[in-house]
C-alpha cells in the first residue's frame, strides 16, 4: 500500500500542513465576520439583519476559496451568527419576520462559526452598547469570562485533563462572584465534527457527567465559557425561540407529514452535517415540518436560554489548535476597556495565568521565527488577564 493511500485512510488531522491552513483561512473570515458583526451593532439596529449580514459574509468569503480545484470542497457557516442580548445565554437568531432591536446599554453576545472543507472555526465574544469603559457587574461577568478563557487556552495542552480545566474556569469565576453557566460543553472539533466526543464540562455536576480524557497533540479544541452574575441555571422560556438545528444523522423516521417530508428534504440537501438556522429555509413550512422533525429526533435543537432578568451574562469562545509546539489559539476578538469590580489576588490563578502558551522548541531556528507572528491573541493577553481586567 503507497503512502498515499495510507494517508487517506488516516483521520486528518494537524499534523497535516493542509489542514492547518484550512484552520487557519476558516479563523481568518470568521474572526473579520466577528468584527463586521460588531461594527453593524448600533442602538435601533433589528438582530435579525445583524445576523443575516454575519452569515452572509461567511458565505461569501467562502465562495471565493477553492473556486478551481477538481473535487468540490465544501465550505460555508459551521454556526449560524447568534445575537443573544441582556440575559438571553445563547441561541438566539431570529427569523426574518422578528423585528426585535438593539439598544443603548445591551449587553451583546455574539457567536459564530467558519468551515473550510469541515475544519471549524468558531468564536464568541461580548460586547456593552456603550461609550466609555464597561464597570460594575457587568464588568465582572465579561472580566471572569475572559480571565476563565485566559487559563482554559494555558491548561487545554497534551497531557492535561478536561477536569482540570472546570476546576479551574469555576475557580476564576468564582473570585469574580460570578457562576459558570451550566450545560454549556467545550468540545473537540475533528473535521465535519463540531461536537466532538472529548468535551470539556463548564460546570461538574451530578446530573451531568461526561468521560475523563486527556487532551493530545493535534487535537482542535472550541473552548466555550459562559459566566453570569446570577445562578447559572439558565431556563428555556419558549420552544418558538429556537431557530437552530443541525441533523441528527444517526437518526431516521418516516415523517407522516407532508410539511416535515418537504422541509427534512431540504435540510438533507442543504445542511446534512453543520447547524442551521430556521431562516434559511421557507418560514411558513419549516415552522410546521420542523416541529415534527424535532419530535422524532431527526434534528437535535440549540434551545435560546435565559437567566433571570437583571442577571448579566458574558460569553467568550475560541478555537485552539495543540500545535506540537504548543497552543494556537485561531479565534479572538478584543475587549472593550473594562473595569471590574474585583481583581484577581488567588496564587493560583496567577500561576495559570503565568503559565506560557507556546513552549519552547529545541532547533529547528527558521521554524521559530514564522511562528513568532502566529503567538498572535493567547500570548498578547496575558498580561492584561493577570491584572484581573483582562482586556487587550
């Protein structure tokens, strides 16, 4: 058997150059449809546009990369853009005829997702609708969020273990007394996969448990932290929310409904693998077919969650590549200057915090020097995460 053929049957993965640059190409648009998202973001402006125009650029940008090669690459959204405002966790993309707006003072969490040929890159970020420095316990929820992402990116290495990593980020969170949000799970990204089967728990629990592992080199992680300054236990208020589905693929039923054939057709053609949002498809149909596709497990829900209103809640998320020269994280944006209420004094966050993300190689001096542009967001942040603020 010739090498060739061998390397086809391996799972791909970062140790081939290829698929590093896919990575890398997905993190680039999504990290600028991050920033477009952001600049769109103006009191009075309808969510439902904000998203569309997130979603629109992923899709453009995508369409201008591998035009001419002979085998079709697939390539597009992996996440649909989210807008999720005040109290509302996550999820939250409505469809075309929502006419909610944004308003002076929201606090904005936005979340997205890029895929070139199934290699994701996906980021959260948080963001007040304000001029002038972010204070209070507002302050506190993004400072304990970004602090928990800053010792998650230094711990998600080989040889650690997902537990170490929700020990630690409820740690952080609690010296901001603020709680990490149950039931939001950091998974591993392989390609076409964007929940896969090594997952890193925000929150340990009794009711949720999930398998001990230990992360290796070359694994792709999406690190996902979501912190509150109430009780973490977010409650889904109304199943019409939720607009986002993705193919449960190892599922099958016979839809007795006409609606739900039509719309499950669709959905096969359009979106066999990655999450989508409802608004893709025709709004007057899918609302009808998708109930009984969700009834039969055929698509799997990402529910809109809320924590009680007055709660502030904060979202940060990253894609981490474990380079064997330590980690690359892909996806970040910057803070907007803020001032919590609280700083960081515990020895051993700023151990953590003090521990290097890239680790040094012996030999190999050229190699070095191209990656010392790529230390890029992990390393810029450390210092300002040290000093409890944790902005850029």
């Amino acid at each position: 058997m010739s090498d060739d053929e061998r390397g086809e049957e391996k799972e791909l993965d970062l140790s081939s150059p290829e698929v590093v640059t896919k990575y890398k190409s997905a993190a680039e648009i999504v990290n600028k449809a991050l920033q477009l998202v952001l600049s769109e973001c103006k009191p009075k402006a309808k969510i439902v546009d904000i998203c569309e125009k997130g979603d629109s650029y992923i899709r453009e940008q995508t369409g201008n990369m591998y035009k001419n090669v002979k085998k079709k690459i697939e390539r597009g959204v992996a996440f649909p853009t989210c807008l999720s405002v005040n109290n509302t966790v996550c999820h939250y993309s409505p469809l075309a005829s929502d006419e909610t707006v944004l308003e002076d003072g929201d606090i904005l969490k936005i979340d997205m997702g890029c895929h070139i040929d199934g290699f994701i890159a996906v980021v959260a970020h948080t963001h007040v609708l304000q001029q002038g420095p972010v204070t209070g316990r507002v302050a506190d929820a993004i400072a304990a969020a970004n602090t928990a992402a800053e010792v998650a990116l230094r711990l998600v290495k080989p040889g650690k273990k997902n537990q170490d990593v929700t020990e630690a980020i409820q740690k952080v969170a609690a010296a901001y007394d603020c709680k990490i949000v149950e039931g939001v799970l950091s998974h591993q990204l392989k390609q076409f996969v964007i929940d896969g089967n090594k997952v890193v728990l925000s929150v340990s629990n009794p009711e949720t448990r999930v398998d001990d592992a230990e992360f290796e080199e070359n694994e792709v992680y999406a690190i996902d932290i979501v912190t509150s300054t109430g009780d973490g236990k977010p409650k889904l208020l109304d199943e019409k929310q939720t607009t986002i589905y993705k193919r449960a693929v190892d599922k099958s039923y016979h839809l007795k409904m006409k609606a739900s054939r039509f719309i499950f057709s669709e959905i096969n053609q359009k979106f066999p693998i990655m999450p989508f949002s409802a608004r893709a498809l025709e709004e007057k149909r899918a609302r009808l077919g998708l109930v009984e596709c969700v009834n039969h497990e055929l698509l799997q829900p990402y529910p809109v969650l809320h924590e009680k209103p007055g709660d502030f809640v904060a979202h940060i998320k990253f894609t981490v590549l474990l380079m064997p020269n330590g980690s690359d994280r892909i996806t970040a944006h910057t803070l907007q200057e803020i001032q919590p209420t609280k700083t960081v004094d515990d020895p051993e966050i700023k151990a953590w915090l003090a521990l290097p993300v890239k680790s040094k190689k012996k030999g190999g001096g050229k190699k070095k020097k191209g990656k010392k542009a790529e230390k890029g967001e992990g390393e810029a942040m450390e210092e300002d995460a040290s000093n409890g603020g944790g902005q850029e």
